[in-house]
C-alpha cells in the first residue's frame, strides 16, 4: 500500500489513473489539439432544438404578435375599448400600457361624472353612481388581469383592502413588468 494521496506534493501520482499515459509519460507536453485520454465524446443531434440564434426575449416564437389579452402593448384607443369589451373576463393577462391608459381614462371619467353632478343636480346623481359602477365592474377585472400578466394569482387583488399598505403594494403590483414569456394565464392555457 502506497502513501495517501497528497495534492500539494507534484510528484505523487493522481490516484485512479490520471495522468498515466504510456505513449506520453508524466511531465511531457501532448501536441496541440491531440488528447488521447480526454477524447470528446460524439453525441447525435438532438431533436426540438432549432440551430442558430437562441430564441427572441419574451419566450415567444419570432414574429408572434400578443393581443390584448396575451398581454400585448396598446394605445389609449383600444385600451379603453378592449377593457369594456373584457368587463366580465377575469382570464387573460393586461399588460402595464393596457392597465395604465384605462387608469388615464378613468381620471378623466372621473372629473366629467363630477362636473356632470355639480350642474345636473339630482339627474347628476344618478348619473354619477350609474358611471362609478360601470368603471367598478371595468376595473376590478382588468387589476385582476393585470396581476395574471405578473404570474400572480388575481386573489392577490384582496390586498387593497388591508388599511394603508394594502393599496400600496397593489399599486407596485400594478407598476411592476409581467412575465417575459408565456405563464399560468395565457388565454392558451384555458
């Protein structure tokens, strides 16, 4: 039996055989780009890896288009539309121009449903709590796609009930970027 293995000490031998090579003793250079020990293994090509460019960022094939709610970009247009249009749709996801034009929208809705109030008197009213509820019954799903497009669930919506750090943390939800590619709450999923 031989002394232990010490790999501080140059001239002891690697236990397990590395190293010892008969057509090239210990210390000599082997020529460039021939290994004889270490050949490189040949392996076949494997199937469902595309060559050449690692896919586009986001996870999506190249030229694929998001739609609304794929999570895709929109313009203020179509985002206060497609969110009317989705009032009762509480899959999907809502990407942050989507979200944050009909928050815009909102704003604006807002001061017009108040000076409609201030002038129309009681016909104001009515008018006023007809339009916050048609912008409850919008905005709830749309929060909820909004954290669909993050990976979260829409349950999370629940935490801008909690008294003063409820709607903060909501509110950086809704500031944070989704998910670069698919998640859980592709429309395809369902």
């Amino acid at each position: 039996m031989g002394a232990p293995y010490d790999p501080y000490n140059s001239g002891q031998q690697q236990p397990g055989g590395y190293g010892q090579n008969p057509q090239y003793p210990p210390g000599q250079q082997y020529p460039p780009g021939q290994y004889p020990q270490y050949q490189q293994a040949q392996y076949p090509q494997q199937g469902g890896y595309a060559p050449g460019p690692y896919p586009q960022q986001g996870g999506y094939p190249p030229g694929f288009q998001r739609g609304y709610l794929q999570g895709g970009p929109v313009g203020f247009q179509q985002a206060v539309t497609e969110a009317f249009r989705n009032a009762f749709n509480y899959y999907g996801r809502a990407s942050r121009s989507a979200y944050w034009w009909f928050a815009l929208f909102e704003v604006i809705a807002f001061v017009v449903l108040i000076l409609l109030g201030a002038f129309l008197k009681a016909f104001g009213l009515v008018l006023d709590i007809l339009g916050y509820i048609a912008l409850f019954i919008t905005v709830l799903p749309l929060t909820v796609r909004r954290l669909h497009d993050q990976d979260k669930s829409g349950f999370w919506v629940f935490i801008g009930l909690v008294p003063f750090v409820g709607g903060i943390v909501l509110l950086i939800f809704t500031l944070l970027e989704g998910t670069p590619g698919p998640n859980q709450y592709d429309i395809a999923n369902r």
